[in-house]
C-alpha cells in the first residue's frame, strides 16, 4: 500500500462508530451484503439503447450471488434479439458482478442488467420478503400461458384515430365500435395458446378458433373493424 507524505505525517485516530453495511432485505431476512456471495433475489430491469429505438425487460433470480435464471425480453429493435440470445446463455452461471461486467452485447440489455444491479443491491427485489425467495423457474410465470411476453401495441393518428393491435391477451383482430364509433371492446387470438393447439394436433383452423377471445362489450358493438385493414 503506498501512501502520499500528507498522510504519512497524520498521527492516527481511532476510527469510533462502526457498525458495518445497513442490513438489507433479502428472501425475508435482513442480511449485511459484505461480499457478492451475500446477494439473494428475484426482480426486473428495464433497459434501453442509446438512440432509444429499442429496450429490454430483463428478469434475474440470483442465489446467493450467481444467477440461476434469466428472462430476456425485447421490444423495438430486431438486433436486439439476437442480443438477447446471446445473453440467455452468457447470464446463468454468472455472479452479479461478472454480469454487470460483460458485454451483453446490446445496450438496452447492459443498460437492463445495470438498472437491475442496483435494486438488487439496495435490496429492492421482489422476493425481498418472500421466506426463501422465489423458486428457479418464477420468471417464466410472467409469460403466462404459451409462453410468449406480454406485449402491447397501439397506433393512433388524429386523422384516423386509435388502433388496438395486441393486448396482452394476445393478437386483435377486431375492435368493437358503438353508434359513435367509440371503442367499446376487442376480439383477438392468443396465439401461444394457438401454437399450444397445433402442437397438440389441432388444425390450423381450429387452434384459431379455440385460441379466440374477447374483451369488453363486444356483443353491444354496431360494427367490428380489422385494426390493421380498415
């Protein structure tokens, strides 16, 4: 260690009051997060590109200081998701500090894992008072169902106005208009639940139809629209 003449000419004073790290909340105890090894939880990260044209959801459940499970979703950008797969494999296996440290290729993701770290560290998890924290696997319950994201995406012009393109139930494929052509409701298709059917030896056709549904007062509507044609 090599110190400067200033502060080899102080005389020394004893340092007093030292009661170490602030406990944090991990998996329902209070810990002293000391070393990477002291980090456990579950949580989520929102991360996003320098030109802002695209970001990422990014889910991590760490044990103990290594990540055991990575979610990687991506909205906006088409290299970002070929980012993201990369990133799926790089993520298990690796402390938080290793992950905050590599390249994961695209800046919404390091950007992600960033903002992540550090409601990890404060102990801002999710799992941050759930006894044991939540089992390898939470993550993919975010997906729900056919295992696809939850997106939502919606398109409006003053000229035309709004159109309802994908809930989070899934793909629209009509929106349901009253006497004022107000937006009363939506039909659409869930189309992981659809795939689900297909693999199962379902048709086409019939995954569609089974793989149906509608929100709001569609039976009340004057008319259906196609979001996406008229």
């Amino acid at each position: 260690m090599i110190y400067t003449q200033e502060v080899n000419a102080m005389c020394p004073i004893a340092q007093g009051v030292n009661h170490g790290a602030a406990p944090i909340p991990e998996e329902a105890k209070w810990v002293q997060a000391k070393e990477v090894k002291d980090i456990s939880g579950f949580t989520h990260g929102i991360g996003w590109c320098a030109p802002q044209q695209g970001c990422c959801k990014l889910t991590l459940n760490v044990k103990d200081g290594i990540i055991q499970e990575a979610l990687v979703e991506t909205i906006g950008c088409s290299g970002m998701t070929h980012s993201a797969a990369m990133a799926a494999e790089i993520l298990p296996g690796r402390t938080i500090l290793e992950a905050l440290n590599t390249d994961l290729v695209c800046d919404a993701i390091n950007t992600a894992m960033r903002e992540l770290f550090l409601q990890i560290a404060y102990g801002r998890s999710q799992s941050a008072f759930s006894e044991g924290g939540l089992a390898i696997g939470a993550g993919l319950e975010d997906l729900g169902k056919g295992l696809r994201s939850q997106v939502g995406t919606m398109y409006g012009t003053l000229k035309k106005g709004p159109r309802y393109l994908e809930m989070a139930e899934g793909y629209v494929t009509g929106i349901a208009l009253d006497e004022d052509d107000l937006i009363i409701g939506y039909q659409f298709v869930n189309l992981g639940k659809m795939a689900d059917f297909i693999k199962a030896g379902l048709t086409p056709n019939e995954a569609w139809e089974k793989a149906k549904g509608q929100y709001g007062r569609v039976a009340d509507a004057v008319r259906i629209v196609d979001p996406r044609k008229e």
